[in-house]
C-alpha cells in the first residue's frame, strides 16, 4: 500500500479512448475527462516530437502501486513514452473531503493509509473541487468567506459516475466543472469545511473537495500581503 496521487494524462484526442480502456482494465474508473489545446511553439513541439492539435486530458485519483502498474503499462501498450505520444504525470494528495469521498475516488482499488509525507510540509495548497455545473458562485462564496483569494474553473466530463450510488448514495451526472482554489495551507482545513457545508455531498451541488501540496508558487502576491 502507499501514498494516494492525482494522475493527470494529456493525449492527443483522437486516441484519447485507448487510455480510457486501459485505465478501466486497471479499475481506475472514478475519471474525469476534459478538453485542450496545445499552445507551445513550434521549436518546443519539433524538439518533443509533439504537435499542436486538440488534446484530451484525464484527471484519476490512484494508489502508489496503480501507478506503478499503469505506468508500465502506458510504456509498454501504448508507446507513451515515444516521442508524440503523450504525457502522464502524478502529484500526491495531501487530503480528501471525507471517507465517502475517498471511497468513490478509489472505488475498487485497495487502499491503506499511510503516515503523511514530508511533502505535506507546504506553505501553500491547491483545492480541488469537482461539482455540478452552476454552483461555482455558491463554492467560490463559501470560500471566499473563509479566505480564499480566487480559483479557476475548468469544464469536464465525468466516467463512472454510477459508483456514486454506490459510495455516496447520490446519483451524479457527467458534466462537471473542476474549481481549482490556491490557498495558504494553514487556511485549507477551513476552506474545504465551509465548501463540504455549503455544497457537499448532501446538497444540490454535490461537491467532492480533495487537497494537493504545491511544492512553490508564483504570482501569489496578493495572498502573501
């Protein structure tokens, strides 16, 4: 057993459906989808052997030894590592919203926790909030009130939401919109309450909050002063 990861992929669309198959081989079925597009120059995209058209990326919460497993899979299936054929990452979680939470992220992959990491050790946090559409306001509010600065939204596109009957005893759609909120992370805690009672899993926004450790920032002047 080990630490938990956020596991981001970022594919060229069109073969977008091949990583989709491999992660559900792999019991990573809590995914959520959403679209981009390649901005780097022309230099950087010869030098990566990358190029410029509509990317899709995957965002899953795995266990330390699903990555492992999937990493070589991505490897060895799927040729990721060859130039152009797409990138994997992993960033660690340093919390989650609750247990039911953490119960639908992983679904069916087994899970023990670990003592935390000295990663955990930040000045700063990034929240992750994934909810319904139309509820940004009331989440940004909530947050707002207990120190937030800002935060970004992103649309995406939810699989394998029905195992959210399952764990959250709620039913999900799709469509979804991913906030992402930096934060000092001695005001985190706060934050990710208010948000859980404003529009947690009991409400109409269905919000599923998780916390990452950013490592160093820039451009946060505002929140230092």
């Amino acid at each position: 057993m080990g630490n938990l990861f956020l596991m981001t992929t970022i594919v060229d669309r069109k073969i977008v459906n091949k990583y989709l198959e491999l992660y559900k081989a792999n019991h990573l079925n809590v995914m959520f989808l959403s679209l981009g597009f390649g901005t780097a120059s022309n230099e950087i995209l010869d030098y990566l052997g990358l190029d410029s058209a509509d990317k899709a990326i995957i965002s899953t919460v795995l266990e330390e030894s699903s990555w492992i497993t999937v990493k070589k899979q991505l490897e060895k299936k799927l040729k990721i590592d060859v130039p152009g054929g797409g990138i994997a990452f992993t960033i660690p979680l340093s919390s989650v919203g609750g247990k039911k939470t953490l119960q639908f992220l992983l679904d069916k992959q087994d899970y023990q926790k670990e003592e935390e990491s000295t990663l955990q050790n930040t000045t700063h946090e990034l929240i992750v909030v994934i909810t319904e559409h139309g509820y940004t306001d009331l989440i940004m509010d909530a947050a707002r009130a207990q120190g937030a600065g800002g935060g970004t939204v992103i649309h995406a596109k939810g699989t394998g939401m029905q195992s959210a009957d399952k764990f959250l005893g709620v039913s999900l759609a799709a469509e979804k919109e991913l906030i992402y909120i930096v934060t000092k992370t001695e005001q985190k805690n706060d934050i990710m309450q208010a948000i859980m009672q404003k529009a947690g899993l009991n409400t109409k926004a269905k919000a599923v909050v998780f916390s990452l450790p950013v490592t160093d920032t820039a451009g946060l002047r505002l929140i230092e002063d």
